[in-house]
C-alpha cells in the first residue's frame, strides 16, 4: 500500500472505532476490512507518533472529525505538501492533558477547546504559549487571544423553542422561558453550566452588561423556581431528541445543535439569538508537543476565512475571524453568530470568571438541579 492510501485507511480507522470499544474479533476484522496491520491502528493517535512531520489535532470527535479535516487540515496540507495530520476524535479532556504533561509523555500537538481553559490551566504550566510571531492575533477580536489560546470558532448557547405551542406566540427572552404561565410546557437545558447560568439571570432581570461575576446564589435560586417544568439532558443530542419528540417545548440549546433541529423539524422548532452566549472555541497546545513550528503554522493556517466559513456550513460553528463575516453565504448569514448583528445581540462567554470559578460552580449547579 501507498503512503497516501497508507494514510487514508489509518483516517478511516480512527473514524469507524474512536471512542468505541471493540472485542479482538471485531478490532481484527475492521483491520482487515480497511487493509492495515493491527499493531499500527493499536490506538487513536498511535499512527501519527512514528511518522515525522505528522500532526495530531485533539477534538470531541462527531462530525467535527471530518469537517475539521475538510475545513482546516486538507488546505493545510495543500500549502505544506508531505506534511500530515492526523485527528483523535476522543476528545482532549483536562485531566488528560494533566496526565499526559506531567508525565511528560505528549503526543498531542493541538487541541480543540474553550477559550477559557488556557487561562484555567495555562498558568499550572500544562500549555505552551501562543507563538504570535506567526500566529496573527490581529485576525480574531482582541477578547479571542490570551497568552495559552487563541479562537478557532464561535458558538452560541440560544434560546429554543416549538413554533406550534401557544398559538402564534413564541419566547423570545429567557425572562419568557422563566415565565411558566404565559408559556407553559417543559423546558430543557444542558446539565453544564455554560451559558445557563447567565441565562437564569438575565431571566432575573439582571442586566446584560452585569451579569459577571455570576451571583451564584441568585442563578441557582431561579432555576429552582422552574424545577417542575424543567428536563435536564447530558448529551446534545439527548437535548435535539426531547425537542423532536415534544417532550421539551422551550430552552436552551447550541446553535450548532439548534440549526439542525429545526431542518430536521422543517421549522417548527427553531431558535434566537437574542440574548444568546456567545462561546468561543480555541486552539492550545499542550507543553511539550512534539510538532514544533508545524504547530503555529498550522494554526496560522486556520485562520483562512475560507475555512472558517467552511466549518460554518458543516458544523454551524461560526467564523472567528471577523474577516470572514463577508465570505458567508446569504443563506447561511442568520445562522453565523459571528456575524455582527447577531454578534451584537449577544453577550460574550465570561471567560475570565470561568477559568477561576468553573469546577466549583458546575457542583454546586449540579447539587442545585438535583435536590
């Protein structure tokens, strides 16, 4: 086999098995199906550590596998040709990055995170800063760079709801979402903190422009007043599925999630991005990646706007890049959250407040949700 069609059928296996637990039997006979011996298809990012030149970008697999490799890595390799990248789909967890610096055993390059887990872990030493000699800083919003992280993509936590519910009416404020007589029905939210939390308090009557630091007590203490007509839902798919199904009627959702349902729906759910949270994706790099300045000019690579639009259409992540906002599509335009009047109807993610206070406050919102 070829070194291209070599590296191919290593893709192809790491997208049949990541995150996936096989027997021997059925491990053998994916290998042999895609034509690779066992012993170099081992583990995830295995085929990437023996090759030179070959980079390893760290995601949370899905369809971000691919279109991460359409959108990024193959215009990529199109300017550095012979260089590779390899992607581990099974996501670059903290204690994982932990584990593997402090035994100094990295084989992780890049790595697909919020932006503001730079500022909580940069500073313990895990990740190496950002080269900003060949990564341009200028190309995303001076709040989508810090020392550890610089943005790759925008996201948003939007409200969700069922078109059909209350005659012709539809929330369009979390105050709505709180307010269970004018819109009864269940509502749904993730079991993380992102973005609920301002939620709770804006619906509290909180200013958008006061919302950090969070009043953990005033956030919580909203919640439990809706604690009989709320689900609560782990997976975002889980989150699509009580939307589909009925069982959830308003909420909130990623607008990366949200898109598809209301394709999926035909529209009779949908989202807003009023007074949405506007979340920012970042690239960081674990100390000590073996990749060198293949690294940064990869991620200099990313901040094409061409490929940030590409995400946009695949993953419905927004363009970083401000750059970008006119490349987008008409079509897709009111689905960009980087697109300045949608950007502008937002608040931004408080990622300084989230690298202090994030492990606390998810226990304590999780505590709160259960009693």
């Amino acid at each position: 086999m070829d070194e291209r069609r070599y590296q191919e059928a290593i893709e192809h296996f790491q997208e049949r098995t990541e995150g996936r637990t096989h027997d021997r039997r059925g491990f053998l006979a994916i290998c042999a199906v895609l034509g690779i011996p066992a012993g170099a298809a081992r583990l995830t990012p295995a085929a990437a550590q023996g090759t030179a030149r070959e980079l390893v970008l760290v995601n949370w697999g899905g369809d971000a596998v691919p279109n991460m490799r359409r959108a990024f890595v193959e215009p990529y390799q199109r300017r550095y040709p012979g260089r590779r990248v390899a992607i581990d789909g099974t996501g670059p967890a903290t204690g994982r990055i932990r584990l593997m610096v402090q035994s100094r055993n990295v084989t992780w390059d890049v790595m697909d995170r919020n932006l503001h887990t730079a500022l909580e872990i940069g500073p313990d030493g895990m990740l190496e800063e950002i080269d900003y000699s060949i990564v341009d800083r200028s190309k995303v919003r001076p709040e989508h760079a810090n020392r550890w992280g610089v943005g790759n993509y925008t996201y948003a936590h939007v409200l969700t709801y069922n078109t059909r519910r209350w005659g012709g009416r539809v929330p369009q404020t979390w105050k709505d979402v709180w307010d269970v007589a004018a819109f009864p029905g269940k509502r749904a939210f993730r079991r993380t903190i992102d973005g609920n939390l301002e939620a709770a308090l804006m619906a509290d009557g909180v200013p958008r422009d006061r919302i950090y630091p969070i009043d953990m007590r005033r956030a919580l203490e909203a919640f439990r007043k809706i604690s009989s007509h709320s689900l609560y839902f782990n997976t975002l798919a889980e989150g699509q599925a009580m939307f589909r199904d009925n069982e959830a009627h308003l909420g909130a959702m990623l607008n990366t999630r949200a898109l598809p349902l209301m394709r999926d729906t035909n529209g009779v759910c949908t989202y807003t991005f009023n007074d949405g949270i506007l979340w920012v994706g970042a690239w960081m790099v674990p100390k000590g990646a073996p990749g060198g300045r293949a690294i940064w000019e990869f991620i200099a690579s990313t901040q094409d706007p061409a490929g940030q639009v590409s995400l946009l259409q695949t993953n419905g992540n927004g363009p970083v890049n401000p750059a970008a906002s006119a490349l987008v599509p008409d079509e897709l335009k009111p689905h960009d959250p980087g697109q300045p009047d949608n950007y502008a109807r937002m608040i931004p993610g408080g990622v300084e407040w989230y690298a202090e206070h994030a492990t606390t406050a998810t226990q304590q919102f999780l505590d709160a949700i259960s009693s």
